[in-house]
C-alpha cells in the first residue's frame, strides 16, 4: 500500500468512495445529492493544491491498484490565511481499519511541509467521529474550538463540529 499523486483515471474509484462517505452522512457537511460533476470540481485541488490516493496492489499484485482512499489538501484560506493549509480524507469502507486514513495524513502533513506551510487546520471534524479525532490528535493536531451543533448526523441529531490546528 502507498499514496501517490491523483491521476485523472482514479476518478471513477475516488468518486465511487466520496458517493459511499456521502450515503453514510456521519462524517462530512457535504450535501449527499451532489452531482458526480460537483464532486470533481469539489475533490480535484487545482494548484497549489494536490489530490493523492493510497492504493493498493490488486490481488494478484501485479495487475494494477486499487484505490482505498483519497486526501485533498492546499491553502486553507487565501491571501494573508495561505501559509495555513487544510486537508480532507476519504477511505473506503472496505479499507477502514487497515491505516489508510493514517498513512494519508501523515503523507498530506509531510507534503505540507515540504510546501512551506505553518500548520494545517481542519475547519469541519464531526465529534462524533471519533476514529479521526484520536487518529489527528495523535498526530499532532489539537481541538481549538468546537462549534456546537453545527453538523445534522442521521442518527445523532446535532452535534459539534471541530475546528481542529497542526502546527509545521
């Protein structure tokens, strides 16, 4: 498994996962019934962003790789907010549990740096899942404010969204 730069034929599978994590509608304030269009434009960074998958060999290991998850990342805000940087991440269901997230995290945080960023901000982390807030707390981000019932979860009701910091 590795994460490599997004290349225009992995859309069909990066679409197929951000229509999977929309359908579920417990971790993103993304609107469920966006076009495969939207999606693109949404998910495809243009510069100074990128877009990454992690992939995998298919079974046999030699006939080409799977897409498991995908990671967008670039300025945060523009003008004087662009040395802060964002990121967001998808995994597929089928490839939770097996460190994709992580290994896309860290791979995002590395090519931030590398970038010349100050620290990278999520702006939107649903409290409730509590999978990524462990995992980006362990990497090095911390809650810095938490706005109370801002994300409708379909079994929840309304609970907080993080605002969560990482510095470089």
């Amino acid at each position: 498994m590795h994460v490599r730069d997004y290349a225009e034929p992995d859309w069909p599978a990066v679409w197929t996962i951000i229509s999977e994590v929309l359908r579920e509608g417990d971790t993103y304030a993304y609107d469920p019934e966006m076009s495969e269009e939207q999606g693109h434009a949404l998910w495809v960074e243009p510069p100074p962003g990128r877009t990454v998958v992690a992939v995998d060999a298919d079974r046999r290991g030699q006939l080409g790789e799977r897409v498991l998850g995908t990671a967008k990342m670039g300025p945060n805000r523009p003008g004087p907010g662009a040395h802060i940087a964002t990121a967001s991440f998808m995994v597929a269901a089928a490839a939770r549990g097996r460190g994709v997230g992580e290994m896309l995290c860290r791979h995002v945080l590395d090519l931030a740096r590398a970038d010349g960023y100050a620290g990278m901000q999520f702006n939107a982390v649903v409290e409730t899942n509590v999978a990524a807030v462990k995992l980006y707390e362990r990497l090095g981000f911390g809650i810095v404010g938490t706005v109370p019932g801002a994300f409708d979860h379909p079994e929840l009701g309304r609970v907080g969204l993080h605002i969560m910091y990482c510095p470089l």
